[in-house]
C-alpha cells in the first residue's frame, strides 16, 4: 500500500454549495487531516462543506480578512465526494490529507 500526503483541494470557492471539490479514487482511502478556509473580501461570508451529501458544516460565517481551520481525521472512502461553496467567491478552501492505496 502506498501513502500519499497531498492536496486534496486548493482553489475559490463557488456560489453554488454543491460543487464538488475532491472526489476519493478508485481503490483507494482517503483521510482529510485539515482544512483551512480564508476569507480574503471585506465583508464577512459564509460556507458550506459536505462528505458524500452529508454535512459537514452548514452556512458557517468566516469574518472579513479571516480563517477558519479545522483539524479533522475524516476517512473517506472511495468514489466518495467532498462539496462545498460559499456566499461569496472570495472564500477559498484549502483541503489537505492522506491517500491510501
């Protein structure tokens, strides 16, 4: 079995709460070890994450010019999804963990 830290999702978030972020490949086990979500406009704004359709945080509010960090050990296993979004584009997620294959 190899194992593989790595970047699961980097990049702005979307409008729409469902877009998926990070999907788990085939034969493989995926362990989501952090996530930090930024706020880089001046107004506060809110997020939305899910694993496999089901939540994981629900219309969180991160203030202006701030960060949200979860420190998280979520096995995922594969074919299972990451989702997310926010109330404005300048939210951004970054998604680090753990392949397993």
């Amino acid at each position: 079995m190899a194992t593989t830290a790595k970047v699961l999702f980097r990049g702005a978030a979307t409008t729409d709460t469902t877009t998926v972020l990070y999907t788990v490949p085939a034969a493989t086990t995926a362990v989501v070890t952090s996530i930090v979500v930024s706020n880089t406009s001046g107004t506060d704004a809110n997020f939305t994450l899910a694993f496999d359709d089901v939540a994981f945080t629900t219309t969180v509010t991160v203030g202006a010019f701030d960060s949200t960090v979860f420190d998280v050990k979520q096995v995922l296993d594969a074919a299972t999804t990451i989702k997310g979004g926010a109330s404005v584009t300048d939210v951004t997620f970054h998604i680090s963990g753990v392949e397993i294959a």
